[in-house]
C-alpha cells in the first residue's frame, strides 16, 4: 500500500496530503475547500470528541445547541469580531430556488425569494449566543453559564488543505459567562489545561502552553490562551485556543447581572474551541514513511488480528485458538478486529493496517499453534516479537500503553531537539529558514517588530509561554530591551 | 412553576408551546425559524443520538461526515429530489462581506465576492453524497456501504413550532449503497424496525410502521417507510422515515459497479433519517397539564433526591444518609441529582423537577431518618410512597422500569382508544372533524381521492399498515373497490 507513497524527505506536504487520502482519513470534494471526512478519520474524531466531551462536563460544562445562521445585524455588533471575520462570511442572501425558465430541468435562485436581512453562515458563534444569554441571564444566580456546543463552522479561506483549514471544519466551542473577571480568567486558563491535557494525554502530542500577542488575538478578544504544537518538518501547529473576552460581547449585546449586593454589572465572558484540525495535528506528529500512526488512546482498531492458513482446516485451527484472545483484549476494552476475510492475502492485510496506524497487530499460523506462540508487531517501531499465546492477552495492553507512552516521548524529544535559544537576528534567520523548529528570542514587544519579521521570515510569535522567566536581554530584531524570550516558528 | 401554565384542554398548541420554554428544552432564536436548543433539552437529544448511534453500528453502520454545502449542479441531478425541495433551500451567493461604505461601522455583502455557482444550505444530503460514493465505488467487493451521518440542515418552512418543524434541524441521516435490489429493501425494512423498536423501547411512543403512498413519498424514493405515533390532541406525528432510493440517485450521478460475473451494473440505494422533531413526539407523548414527563431511559436526571430541613444539623444528618443511597443508585447506573442548593425552598425543588419531567423524586426530612424511612414520588401517576430507606436503593431501579413500561402501555392503550374503523365518509369526517385519532379506511388507491379527501377534512393518508390484512371493500370517498384499509389522520 506504501508503494508510490511520498516520503516525508522528498515533499512533505504532499506526503500528509497523500496520508489523509490514502489511509481513508478524508478527501476533498466537489464543494471548493470542503472535506469528506470519510468513515476512519471520523471514527478517530468521534473518539476525540468523547474524551473531550466528558473533559468538559467533568469540569462542569453542558452541551446546547445554537442557530448556523446570524443575522447580518447581530454579527456586526462587535465590531473587532465581526471585522476579523467579515472578509471569510459565507453568506445566505435567498431562500427559494426556481425552475430556471431559460434551461429546462435546471433551477435558479427565485429572484423574488430575497432575504431581507443577509444571514451569516456562522464562523464562529459569539454573536448569536450573547445575543441569546441577554435573555438568560438576569441575576448572579445564573452565573456562571458553562455552555458548549459541538458544530460545523464555515470560514471561507482561500488556501485549503485538509484537515489543516479548510471552509467548513467541525469543531467546539465553548461559551461562558461569569460574574467576575478573576473567574472568567480561571475559566480560560482551566480550559488551556484541559486542552493541554487532552493534547498530551491523548493526542500524544507535547504541547507548549502561551499567550497570544496582540497581533495573534482572536478578534473581540482581551486575551487569547493557546497550545501550540510542533510537526515533524518544523513547522508550529496552533492546536487550540481559549480566549478571555473580558467585557466586550457583554457590552455589544447589553448582557447585565444584578449582583448579590443588587447592583446591575456586565458579565464576563470566555469563548474556547478545538477543530478537527487537531486530526492534521494527530497525523503530523506521528506518522512516518510507512503511513499513519495512532497513538492507541484515540486509534478506532487498537489491534488488528491476521490468522495466517494455507487450507480452511488450517484457517478453523487459527479461529478456534483466537477468537479467545479476542474476546479477552475486548474484556479489558480494547478494540480488536479479527480479519478473517478471504478476499485479501495476510501481506496485504498487514500493509493495510500498518499503512492505517493501528498500533498492535497480531499474526497467528499453523507453525504459531505447534508452538504456543503469536507474532506481535508494534506499529510505531515496526518491530516484532514471539508472544507466548497463553499470556498475549496481558502482554497486549501493557504494549498498548507502552506505545501511547513511547509515542509521546518521541515527539517529546524531537520537540526538544528542536527549540533552540537565539540571540541575534542572523542566528534567528539561520534557524528559520533551516531546520525550522520553535526558536525562542527576545522581542521588544512591539507589532512593529513582530510584522517586520514576520514580513522577512514568514516567522510569527507563536505564543508568550505561561511559564517563561523574566531575564533581561535585547530584541533581536531592535535592539531594545526586552524582558523575556518569545515562541517564534513558522506556522501552519 | 406550573404556575400560569397552560392546560392541554384550553389550548393544545399554546400548552406545547410553553412547556419547551418553561421547561427549558429550547427557544426561538433571532433567526427566523431557528432555534435554540437549551441544555436541558440537549441532554435528552444526546441520550437519542448515544442509543440511535448504538442501533446504527449494531447494524454494521459507520459514521462520516459530507458538506454542508451542495453546489446548485449537483443539487439539481436528480431531479425528483431537486424539484422537491427546491421551495425551502436557503442558498449562499457571496463569500465575503466588506465595510459599508455609507454606514459607518456596518458591514454590507462585498458585491465582487459572488459565487460562480451558487451553494445550496443542505436540506438533505443524497446530491452530494451519491457524488462522493462515485468515487468510493467500483467493484462489488466495495457493497455495501452502509453510513451515517449526524449533521444539521435547513428546510426554509414558513411556518415553523419548536422541534416539531424548524428551518434549521438536527438530525441524522443514513446513505447505504447495495449491490442488489432486495439487499437495498431489507436495508430499508431494518432500519425502520430500528427506528419502531428505539421509538417504543426507549422513548415508551408506540408507532405504526407502513408504507407512504406516493404523493406522500420522499422525493427521489421509489418507497418511503415510516413510523407513525399518535399525539394527545388525536393529530399524528411522521416520526422517523426510511427510503428505498431505487437505482434513481446512482443513475443521476452514474454510480456503477463491477459484478463478481464482471458486468457493469447501476447501484441500489437507500436513506433514512430521524431527527430533533423526535423531542417533539417525546414530549408531546407523554407529558400533562404539569409539565414534562420523561421515560426514564430518556431522562438526563433520572432520580431527584431533595433534603428536608430547617437547620444546618438537620442538612448534615439528611446528607449523611443520603449520599450513601446516591452513590449506590449510581454505582447501578442510574444518573441521580442530590439538590442540596440553598437558594431555593424544598417546595420550589418539588415543582421544579415535576415541571421538568424527572422520573422519581426522593425527598428526606428529620422525621424519615427517625423512622426509618424516604417518600418516594413517581412523576407519571403523581404518587407518593414511603419506602425503607433501606431498601430504596433497590426499590428505585425497578420502579425506573416500571414507570417506562406504564408510560409505553398508558400511551398504547390511548392509541388503541383513539384507532377506529370506519365504513362511510360520514362516519369518516365525523371522526376527523371530532376526536380525531387513527381512523382506518377503505381507499381506492388513486392520488386523486387522496388529494380530495386531504382538501375537504384536512386528513392525509399516514401510512399503509405494513401488516394490514387483505380485505375487500369499497373506497369511502368514491366507492371504488378497495383491498385494503390505510390509516388516515390529521397530522404535524
């Protein structure tokens, strides 16, 4: 399955478009920019929503659900949001279409069918949910409103790729409202922790933890939290956000509390969201030449099972001796395919799940049973072992675990390895337009000096770490003084 | 909270009406015909999606995910389907808005961002989904393709009711492709009893399941199976469908397959979907003139339990007994909310969980731990019990059950009172115009005496009874001679 597939070396952008493509992930389709996200991306994405959908309801949230659409009128309301978004609107204008009277069995829009109001195919949910919490919110007992929604958004980008950025994208967003500033700083910052978390845990998948500079900012944002993310080609991958929206939607759409002493406040406000780009995060950071490679929390077949046999008889032997094993692995949760079809020789069967990522595969003949033994293969160092067939079902899942581990270390490694200090401007170019990699520098502060080198390097500042130390120094790019290193990295 | 609620009998519509709002399940948002789905009314959404998605893959269904949008060449392929919905597509033109320049701080659509072909807002997602599965499909090794989808769309209706009939819904929708003609009509006959069993199992809703004649047919269908319930006014409710596509969407995007005999053959097709209008029934079914009542495996907080006391001490000792009771309540699966708030009085809990439907409340005041004992409240029959309060943890789970089963019989045994045979069109327009309900009839079959029937009583044929029996009579609008009765209703 591999053959004719794109090394990493040779094009790595074409390498993952081709991975997202060929181990059934997703495909584009007819509708410039969209995905098909096909059934084994989704699987994985179903099991990324889950643990992120239990995260949040662990830390208190509910799920609700608002309209696609906002009215020209309301989206407009706050005014930096909505001009941070107007130029990728995709926007509804009619509500009918007609047979076309010039092309017999084509349909055109019913001129007549024109909206009064244009809707806004929603980029992005602040505006119609502040607009609906004005109603919800009365007093500092409703507060805090912990609200998430699970959703498709629609940002119309000029360059797609899949996964990556594309039109429309599948996503949450979470949406809170909170009597004091403290509490809704807390509220993004919990939330930079749980996507963190998730990130690491999960994803395995080390992620360096900042602020946004100005620059950066989501659009009607105070502050912006974000987890940033490190690929294999050295390029930086934003993974998740979490913004401190302080007063501002509050104050568009006059949503006030009266507060225990009875005096009426505005609320306070957090928004926070992953997308189904963390799939193009996931894909990125493991997988290799061979194909993809799952971490096991998130792989839909966590163990794939190949009975090797000649004759039926051979194969009944095989079945007989596995199906146990089977049911075992599944005792303990683990997902577990028995690939039993006869359409396809074991070979292809093991490049299918090698080239799909699933993290153990299991391969039991004839010779296997005289022996007591089964082959084990792990997917992340393509390495194989003999099992004794009588504990391969405790060896399994602590194989399991020992990959999730493995794989988050190793990209652990690479990250390291890949984040250097900097302290002049020639370093800094050097490092960018080599290897790439996080490259941390001194920076005067200034969007001045943040545009300038983005302009000459196409680096941004990915993001002002959480725990960064003061340590006086100078700008590289200035020379003015400075009084910590910034993240720096070409970005996705 | 019943408060200034409306009765069923005093108006039907309006009691509906208020009951979604005040007990928090949804509301009308900003946009025309959208709505907003509440936390509360999300929550049972999410237990339908979990156990509908649970059938789905027991079945051999996969997830996916298709574009929200549909290019209008693509939407008009089939031409059935287009021209039946073609009346209700909201529809994108532009990509992009700008500033206003004669209104300061107002956007307006950017007239150079029109699109070349206009995007259809998806109503329903055969178009582009039969024009992915081109791609996906070749050989018969590739049949069946059995997926789902859970997604949002939009019907322009111009006369929407929260859940019931909104512009924009959720749902989910299921597109399976097959090899041969009898797969795709048992395809479509198990997804229908999926549908009848997780309807009367788990929302407690008895149905009808049949055959739509055609002017009732889905458009592109060659059949459309359906289920049926009976609301309390006597009007049905279409609740689920499932269609048997025909060869009619591979023909209009050229979907072929290659035969194991190495013939070039047109694929088989079905679709089918249940959606957010599912609340609607769910509520509609069971609730009374005190707000919701919920079966329990539907139920978000199956038990309430709601400490009695006037001190302090009193709170310790109620929760000491108490959490234990929880906790084991839990540990059998049972999701139980312990409502010790003290911003609201025990009186304001006891209607609060009433109005929202919660299966049983538990209430534990100073004098129950004397003696021994916990008052047990059950919200279907209003009734009150006292119960050892030793035994409670054992006692609840089976009350659970049985309070699911008297739902689904009380709800059957009103069907069956409200299911009548007629043998004139007097006795017909009679029953229509009066009690309403199911009432059977001898139909000649013709489109035209369906249509006649539906213009003078407002009554539409629901469904052909998949186990009607032969019986030979004569059409009750023409005397015709007829073999079977169909059911006939007013209908949401």
């Amino acid at each position: 399955m591999a053959k004719g597939f794109t090394s990493r070396e040779e094009d790595y952008s074409k390498w993952y478009n081709e991975l997202v493509v060929k181990a059934d992930l997703a495909e584009s389709s007819a509708v410039r920019g969209c995905m098909v996200i096909k059934p084994y991306g989704y699987a994985i994405w179903e099991k990324m929503q889950a643990e992120l959908d239990r995260m949040f309801k662990a830390t208190g949230h509910q799920n609700a659900y608002f309209p696609l659409f906002v009215p020209k009128s309301l989206f407009e309301a706050e005014e930096k949001n909505a001009e941070g978004f107007a130029k990728e609107c995709a926007v509804v204008t009619h509500y009918r279409l007609q047979n076309d009277p010039e092309k017999e069995g084509k349909l055109r829009v019913d001129p007549n069918a024109k909206l009064e109001e244009e809707l806004i195919v929603r980029p992005t949910s602040e505006a119609i949910i502040w607009n609906t919490y004005k109603g919800w919110i009365q007093s500092y007992r409703d507060l805090p409103l912990l609200i998430n929604q699970w959703a498709n958004v629609v940002r119309w980008e000029m360059r797609t790729r899949l996964f990556l950025r594309t039109a429309e994208f599948l996503w949450q967003e979470g949406h809170t409202a909170h009597a004091t500033e403290q509490e809704a700083i807390e509220e993004a910052e919990q939330i930079l922790e749980v996507y963190a978390e998730f990130a690491e845990k999960f994803m395995a998948m080390p992620v360096l933890k900042g602020l946004k500079t100005e620059s950066e900012r989501f659009a009607g944002a105070v502050e912006t939290y974000c987890i940033e993310a490190l690929m294999q080609d050295g390029k930086a991958l934003q993974a998740g956000t979490s913004h401190f929206l302080g007063q501002n939607f509050a104050h568009a759409f006059d949503v006030k509390y009266t507060s225990k002493e009875g005096k009426e406040e505005f609320v306070w406000a957090t928004s926070w969201g992953v997308s189904t780009r963390l799939m193009g995060g996931l894909i990125m950071t493991h997988s290799d030449d061979n194909g993809l490679v799952l971490p096991p929390r998130l792989a839909p077949i966590q163990v794939a099972i190949i009975p090797i046999y000649r004759s039926m008889e051979q194969l009944e032997m095989v079945t007989e001796k596995t199906l146990p094993i089977k049911a075992a692995l599944e005792a303990k949760g683990i997902s577990v395919k028995y690939d039993d079809r006869d359409t396809h020789k074991p070979g292809w069967k093991f490049n299918e799940y090698e080239f799909k990522g699933v993290p153990v595969r299991l391969a039991v003949g004839p010779r296997d049973l005289e022996n007591g033994t089964i082959e084990v293969a792990r997917r992340d160092t393509l390495t194989k072992e003999l099992v004794s067939i009588d504990t391969v079902d405790s060896y399994v899942p602590d194989l399991l675990d020992d990959i999730q581990i493995s794989l988050y270390n190793k990209a652990h490694a690479y990250r390291e390895e890949n984040t250097t200090e900097v302290s002049t401007y020639d370093e800094f170019k050097d490092r960018i337009e080599g290897e790439g990699g996080f490259v941390l520098a001194h920076w005067d502060g200034t969007a001045e000096t943040e545009e300038a080198i983005k302009k000459e390097t196409k680096a941004t500042i990915r993001c002002i770490l959480l725990d960064s130390k003061e340590a006086n120094g100078k700008c590289i790019y200035s020379g003015k003084p400075s009084t910590k290193k910034v993240v720096f990295a070409k970005a996705y």
